[in-house]
C-alpha cells in the first residue's frame, strides 16, 4: 500500500484550495496542448465514423510519442523511452489501440498513464471538456488555437485512420510537422492568454480570472531561482494574506513531524526507541495544525479528524500515529505497516527508509506543477 498514513488526500485537498485546475502529474503545458488537440480531433473522428472515443485517443497520442522521437524532442515526453527502443527495432512500427495485440500500446496502460489520463481532469476542471471528455460547445475556439495546421494534424490522421495496417509513416510528414507546431511551436496570437486564462480561472462558466493564482504566477516568475515550497507559500501569505495559503503554512510542518515518527519507528524495536522530533518543535506545529478545518467527503473529514484526535500528545505520539495509522489501513482496507504488543515491541511487516530531517517540506501541494507549466509557457513563447 502505498501513503501508508493516508496523506496525499489530506495535502491534495489544501492544494487544490491555492493551486487550482491541475495536479502533479499535469505539469506541462505540451500535455495541455496536445490533449486538447488530440481530443478534438477524436472527437471529428467519433462523428464522422463511428466508433469509441478511446480508440482514437490511443492511436493519436501514439503517433505524437513518435513524432516527439523522431524529431527528436523526447524530454519530458511519457513513454518516450519505450517509444524509443520500438523505434530502434523499426523506424515504422505498427500503431494498436489494443493493448494486448501485438505490439500493444507504447505504455502497457497508455490510457490511464498517458497524456489522456493525466491530462482529462484538469480540463474538466477548466470546463473545456465534459465527463464524456467531449469538448464542451463554445468552451474554445480550437481552429483559432491552432490555426492552419490543425486541419493538417486532422488530415493527415484521418489519412492514417484509412491505412489498413496502421503504421507510423502513414501519418505522413505534414501532419507529424504541423503536429509539433501545434504541441511545441510558438503560441498563435490567442493563444497563451488562453491557457493562462483556463490556469488561473475559478469560474468554470466565465473563466474569472483567480486573483490568488494571478499572485502565484506573479511570484514565481520573479523568482530566479526556485527556493523551495515553503518559501513560496510564506511569500505568498505575505503577498496575498489568504487563509487557504495559511493552511498549507500550518499543517505542513505536523504532516512532515507524523511522517517522521512513522517512518522511523518502521526501524525501532520498541515504542520506546522511536525517534521524535525536538518537543516544543512539535508542539508548536500541533498548535498551529489542530484548528484547521478542513471539508470534502465524510471519509476525509473523517481521517483528518482522526489525525489530530490521535497524533497530538507529545508523550503517546509513536502509539498515536500507530493508531491513526490502523484507522487508515482500515478506510482503505489494506494490511497494516506495522503494529505493536502488549509488552511495546514493535513488529514490523513493511520496511521502508527512515526519514533524517523533520523540518523540510516534503510536499509541495502542486506549487511545483504550477511552476513548470508557467516556465514552461514562457519558455515557448521566448
């Protein structure tokens, strides 16, 4: 089981009140761009001729790993990697939808893994596309997001479509070219206030522009250097005084002394050998963390109330965690990591690496992500 402590739902849940419409796997605005693009043209594709919407979806962000390959811009790309070794086998392999038919897709999951999977939510988010991942009627203007070379990526990929063994070269050289222009090349006039418009929109209607994410993209485009994501957020409060942002300020710091406790006693005999962190350094984090107030789902309000009630008392902390730590296996049925006897001695099931430092951040709570779409939007536009 992976997040043993059930953290990543607690930290998504403050993130996504500061850092909106993305997560930390859509991180790069050439994923917003091609699956955008890909989506749109599926769609044509789904109208004209039939058939699922998934199925053209595998075909097309295959071809555009390849094209990225081939035109040898692979970094940062997904599946890159095993895109490369099909073509150091063939320079034209076969391209399936099908997952289990020879070859199969670049990635074993290609539709939960790729671009489609990681990319979908955000553009729900948006209100660019619906659950059906359907573009929703007047969301965007596609064609003026594009411009000329999005009729040729649709030609050429229908002309794909009509090959009977579907190979790489059948998308011929015009498409793959106006292919990279779309996803890689300059922005069209529209076009980068579109995306930072949909980034930074709290409105999935109008598209009102967030004033706090204005403010984030502000900061971070005037950092030189990255400095972290404490940093960033404390100099956020201080730009934006928001009570979102003072969350994230005052739950960090607990979530990382817990993970401390946890992570180390993974490596104890006892419940008296843990390791804890300096006393009042603790009990200042649980101070801060113990009023915050958080929504979402029952089963969430329910595990972070769990975690305060258990992992506040200084003396009992190492039993506390473990307790909390019981409660969540349960949630999410799975085994325990570790559990305890009468006599104290800690029994161990899954080992892991201690954790050296209860100070540092180990969350980021997507300001990361936001930051590599940002850099990478101005990066594109230089």
């Amino acid at each position: 089981m992976r997040d043993p402590l059930g953290l990543q739902p607690i930290w998504a849940y403050f993130g996504s009140r500061v850092i909106k419409n993305i997560t930390t796997v859509s991180n790069d605005i050439r994923g917003f761009r091609e699956t955008l693009l890909c989506l749109s043209i599926a769609g044509e594709c789904v109208s004209s001729y039939g058939g699922m919407l998934k199925e053209y979806v595998l075909l097309f962000e295959q071809l555009f790993i390849y094209t990225m390959i081939e035109n040898k811009q692979p970094e940062g790309i997904i599946g890159s990697d095993n895109g490369r070794a099909r073509l150091g086998i063939s320079n034209n392999p076969v391209i399936t939808w099908k997952s289990d038919q020879p070859p199969g897709t670049i990635l074993a999951s290609q539709i939960s893994l790729g671009y489609y999977g990681r990319y979908k939510t955000p553009l729900i988010n948006m209100g660019i596309i619906d659950s059906q991942s359907c573009i929703k009627p007047l969301s965007v203007d596609i064609e003026g997001l594009y411009g000329s070379y999005y009729s040729k990526v649709r030609d050429a990929f229908i002309s794909f479509l009509k090959k009977r063994n579907h190979k790489f070269m059948d998308f011929d050289k015009e498409g793959r070219n106006a292919l990279i222009n779309c996803v890689c090349g300059s922005f069209r006039p529209c076009e980068k206030k579109f995306w930072i418009r949909v980034l930074n929109s709290n409105n999935l209607q109008n598209h009102e522009s967030d004033l706090l994410m204005d403010k984030c993209r502000g900061i971070i485009e005037g950092y030189s250097e990255w400095p972290g994501p404490e940093i960033f957020f404390k100099d956020l409060y201080k730009e934006s005084g928001s009570v979102e942002v003072e969350k994230i300020l005052k739950i960090e710091p607990y979530l990382t002394c817990v993970e401390y406790v946890f992570y180390n006693l993974l490596s104890s005999r006892s419940l008296d050998d843990v390791k804890l962190p300096q006393e009042k350094f603790f009990k200042d984090c649980y101070a801060k963390a113990k009023d915050v107030e958080i929504e979402g789902s029952d089963a969430l309000r329910a595990r972070f109330n769990k975690l305060i009630m258990e992992c506040g008392t200084y003396n009992n902390l190492a039993q506390g965690i473990l307790n909390y730590h019981r409660f969540v296996c349960e949630q999410k049925r799975s085994s325990v990591w570790a559990d305890v006897s009468k006599d104290r001695i800690i029994h161990t099931f899954v080992h892991d690496d201690c954790l050296d430092d209860y100070t540092t951040w180990n969350r980021d709570y997507y300001a990361v992500a936001y930051r590599n779409i940002v850099n990478g939007i101005e990066a594109i536009d230089r």
